[in-house]
C-alpha cells in the first residue's frame, strides 16, 4: 500500500519524483524519500512524515540529476520513523517496496550470519543485502538482482537502482501493481497511473514476474525464472502499450480544497459516463461481455465479492439483481471468500468488483472462482489493471482517478454498472418486462441530474454536522435495499472523522441495538417513501422514545415533524435509491472530518488500495 516512483531520462529527476509522489501519497503517508544519482555518486534523503517533510531537507539547490527513484510508506514492519522510511540501501544497491515480504525473518537471519548488520525494522532492508550479497559472490549486478529475487517469498513491487549501473533503472512485479510510463527518450514506474499523468498517457502494465530495465532511450521487459534465470518477454516496440483517456486535471483538486469533496460534486459525470454506452440496450452489454444468451439462460447462481465499500456495492446489487433477474447471489467480503471451500461451478457467474483493479483479497477471490470454472467478471475502474486482465470480461466504470482514500465517486459508479447487469440479466431471461425496463432505464437517464439535486443538500449538512459536533458514536440504520447504504454511512463515518458509527438493518433494532440509544444519540434513519416505509415509521419512534436524535434522509416531506433533522433527496425508484440516499451521508462524514480537523483526503492508518493481504 505505499507508493513507489522512478524517473530515468532528461528532466530534472528530482522535482518529477517529487511530484509523482505527492500524487501517490493517498496510498501512503506515515514517511517518504527519495535516492538519486548525481556528479557526487549516490545520495539519498528521507525522513518521517509527509511529502512535505521531504521536501524541507532536500539541498538547495536541487542536484542536477536525471535518474532517481522515490517511495511514500504505509507501515507495515517497523513504526514510522526516520531509519525505517525507503530507499533502503546497501553496497551501493537501492531498493524502494511495496508489498511484503513473506520470509524476510529466514533471510534477515540468514544474511546477519554473514555478517550484515541491518539498520531498521523493515521487510524491505533484506532486499538490497540479499544483492550485495550475491555480488560478493562474484555475480554481476544484474546476475545479484535476479538472484536475490528468486530467494523472496510475499508480495511485491520493487524499484531497484544501483551506482554500479549508474545508465538504469529496474522495476519488479510480483503480487503488487506497478505501471511503466513511456514518453519521449524518458521513462517512469509508478504504483499507479496518477503518478506520472501529466508527462504521458502511455503505460505498460507489468505482469506478476516480470523485470523491467529502463534506460533513457529503450525499455526492455523479461520474465523471471527460478534461481534468477530470465526469458526475454517483449521491447519497448512491440510492448502492449496502454493509452489512458485521464487527463492530468482529473487527477488534481480543481479549485476544490478536498479531492474527496471535488470527487463527491464529480459522481453525475461518472454515473452518466458509465452508463452512456450501453443504457439504451443493456443486453447487448452482456453480448459484448462474452455473457452468452445459453450461458445467461443457464446461470443458477451468481457471486460478488469485494472489499469495503465496493463489499456494499455488491450488497446493493444482491437486492437489485435478484428482484429484477431472479437469480440468488451470494455476496462476500472477498477476505473471507478465499478462505472458504466455495460451491461453485461453471453455471456460475462471478463478479468481483474493485476501483483499483489490485487490491489482494479481491483478485485472490477471483482467481478461487476462476479456477472452479466460474464465468469471471471484474467490475473495475483501472484500465489495464490485474483484476481487468485475469478477468475473463471486465465492465470499467468510468470514474476517473479517485484519490480521495474514503471512496465517493467509484461507489456509485459501480452501483451504475450493477444495475446495467440487473437490468441487462433481467430482460435477457424474460424476467423484467419491457414496461418495467423502460421505466428504470428513463430513471437511470435521471439520475445524473438528481444526484446533482442532491448534492445541493451540502450546506444543509454541514449545519446538522455542527449541530452534533461532539458525539463520539452514531448509529445508522436502513431497511431493504438502503440497509447497505446505512452501511456504508457508517464506514464513511468511521473513516473519516475518527467517530464510531454502526450500520444496522432497522428491524434488527430490537435484538441489540437499541441498549445503544441514551439521550442525545445521533440516529441516522435512511427513509424513503417504498413498501417499507410503515415500518421504519416505527423505527423511529423507537429512537425518539429513549430521546435519540434522528436525522431522516428521505423523499418525504411529512417526515419534518416525526424527526429532529430531515435531509431530503429526490424521489426515485425504489431500486434506484441507494443513489440518493447515499449522498448525504458522503457529505455528512466529509464534513463531520473537517469540523473534527481531521485529514479528509488521508484518514490516519488507511490507504487508497489494500495490495497486500
């Protein structure tokens, strides 16, 4: 979950592995560096902290350098601190990571009985000794760096630069996401696109065991082999090169003081943009997918599995594709999924669905089903990504980079993509009837414009926030299809501003939570105006009875007087809701973050993509 960079080519090195990192810093925080190559041989500065941190012991002047590489940490071994932070180094061997090494205790172990002496707590260290230590057994430096990775056990992304081969760079995949970008006579790897946006739009994504060597004029691509053998996979010429329609804006705050506030007021663009292609005809989507008409016939079961808030996308999905297509789904958290013997079969659809395209549970869940003989389907917003490549078919949403940590924006673009497949499924096995489908593909051409309506409700939000200041928990409860929603309320909540928050289904009220609720308890009651309305009518009487506060998100006017606070969003159809009723509390935890003063777009002890286990 940290982030890596290298730059080889004729800028000056430093300011672009300034920038890339500071773009990569929602995946990691806690310290940064940077190692570079100058007249003076190497140099390396790092430090606890942020970019910004960084930046303060840098030399000034900047050296003049054209090669270096850089990593922004998310601890994982060792506490943040100054000997912990990367590059590691040894023998002249610089090493940035992202990952984990498995077996890092055996070669610590191993490589101290040589006489090493370790200098930090981290896995990674081990990785520049293991090369010094191959090359003191005579290899070459290229020979030691292969070698060295054939003895690592775990997951990861490595950029590697040497004084020894002061003209290259090297990037290594193993379990952890790493994109080459190519430009004119410059090269760049990053741990992800946004990175490097705004040189090139050009990038090759490295599969698992691959090594790239880069230098200023050429990139060359090998795939290892065991005991450091390498085969020769592809050159810079015939590289499957990905171009990416983001644009370098998309990735910056655009006049916005939060990406993630910038990135809640973008969710009519991307809802429209990944429904635009296929909601005239969703069942031609499902031909296009690979999803035959025997195979769509034939399915007995679907399973989605995700992490976080894409694990709710996928119960929202649950309710929507079973009542619209009548086919029974199992949804789970992909870290449980892949532990479990699963009953799958090639009548079997899966759908994983994951805004980065690499986080490790998820395409572990989804490489499990591949192997039982399911129909593979990534629900992905990364182009090029591991998810969208294994998959046997992928639906990309069309959200853009998403750099706020607490997504927003992927959310209800896979809630957008979801419901094509509900609606696509449900008319392809003449369970939805054509009247039923047109009334929901006309909703969903709406619902742009309505999400905007309910954006407006921010300044409204942001006084019942300032009204509740000081709770420290919450209580969130939905029924039906938004019990998701209250859900994902309660982790936005969570995420953001550091208060506890449970979600609950409203009928569960009276088998526990309701010991929870004293005078004063902010309960947020999800209500809109369905066939379970009645009852979640009463939900809240219970609430007002035992004197907690509740605050109503709801089509319904009528609600001003049963309610403390009402936050009122547009109407819609019932199974198009989530869409609605999910805004207000995306805004209702951004702004709970920012009266609290804590870091909306970097929550303490998270990280934009879990890419390791």
């Amino acid at each position: 979950m940290c982030g890596i960079v290298g730059y080889i080519g004729n800028r000056s090195a430093i300011p672009v592995l300034m920038d890339g990192l500071k773009k990569l810093e929602y995946r990691g925080y806690d310290s940064a560096g940077v190692a570079y190559i100058n007249g003076n041989g190497l140099e390396i500065k790092k430090t606890k902290g942020r970019i910004e941190d960084l930046h303060k012991i840098l030399p000034f002047p900047l050296p003049e350098c054209k090669i270096g590489v850089g990593h922004t940490r998310w601890a994982t071994h060792g506490e943040p601190s100054d000997r912990n932070a990367h590059p590691h180094a040894c023998g002249g061997v610089v090493v940035v990571h992202n990952g984990i090494i498995e077996n890092y205790q055996q070669l610590r172990s191993r490589l101290t009985s040589e006489g090493h002496e370790f200098s930090s707590e981290t896995d990674t260290e081990v990785i520049p000794r293991l090369i010094s230590s191959h090359m003191e057994k005579g290899n070459t430096f290229e020979e030691s760096m292969k070698k060295a990775v054939s003895d690592l056990r775990g997951s990861y992304a490595l950029g590697i630069m040497s004084g020894n081969c002061p003209g290259k760079l090297f990037a290594i995949r193993n379990g952890s996401p790493l994109v080459i970008g190519v430009g004119q006579n410059e090269y760049f790897f990053a741990s992800d696109i946004p990175a490097f946006l705004q040189f090139t739009n050009k990038f090759i994504f490295l599969e698992d065991g691959q090594i790239c060597m880069l230098s200023r004029d050429d990139i060359t691509v090998e795939n290892l082999g065991p005991n450091g053998s390498s085969k020769k996979a592809r050159q810079s010429s015939g590289a499957k090169v990905v171009e990416i329609s983001w644009t370098p804006e998309m990735a910056e705050k655009d006049g916005f003081d939060y990406f993630m506030l910038k990135e809640m007021y973008e969710q009519p663009r991307t809802v429209r943009d990944t429904m635009s292609e296929w909601l005239d005809n969703p069942p031609k989507m499902l031909d296009s997918l690979g999803l035959t008409p025997k195979m769509v016939l034939g399915l007995r079961r679907l399973h989605i599995a995700a992490c976080g808030t894409s694990y709710h996308a996928g119960l929202v999905a649950k309710y929507i594709i079973e009542a619209l297509a009548h086919i029974p789904v199992d949804v789970e958290i992909a870290s449980e999924f892949r532990y479990r013997d699963q009953l799958i079969d090639k009548n079997n659809l899966f759908i994983s669905i994951t805004q980065s395209g690499e986080t490790a549970d998820t395409l572990a869940a989804q490489r499990e089903a591949s192997k039982k003989g399911a129909f593979t389907l990534s629900i992905c917003n990364v182009v090029g990504s591991t998810a969208s490549r294994e998959a046997d078919s992928v639906l990309y949403t069309r959200a853009g980079p998403e750099i706020g940590v607490a997504s927003t924006k992927a959310f209800t673009a896979q809630l957008a993509a979801l419901c094509l497949i509900a609606i696509a499924l449900g008319m392809k096995r003449g369970r939805l009837i054509a009247a039923e489908a047109e009334t929901l593909i006309n909703q969903l051409k709406k619902m742009p414009s309505l999400i905007e309506k309910a954006l407006a409700s921010g300044k409204h939000v942001k006084d019942i926030v300032g009204r509740i200041k000081g709770s420290r928990s919450m209580l969130y409860l939905g029924r039906g299809i938004n019990y998701p929603i209250a859900l994902e309320g309660a982790l936005k909540l969570k995420e953001i501003s550091y208060i506890h928050a449970e979600g609950y289904p409203a009928g569960e009220m009276k088998h526990g939570p309701i010991a929870l609720i004293e005078r004063g308890l902010p309960v947020v009651v999800i209500a809109p105006m369905d066939n379970l309305f009645e009852k979640t009518l009463s939900n809240i009487e219970e609430v007002k009875a035992r004197g907690g506060k509740v605050i109503v998100v709801t089509d319904e006017p009528g609600l001003r007087t049963k309610a403390d606070e009402v936050i009122e969003v547009p109407p819609a159809h019932p199974a198009l809701s989530p869409f609605l009723n999910v805004i207000p509390l995306q805004l209702m935890a951004f702004w709970s973050g920012v009266l609290n003063g804590t870091d909306v777009d970097k929550p303490r002890n998270l990280a934009k993509s879990v890419t390791v286990e």
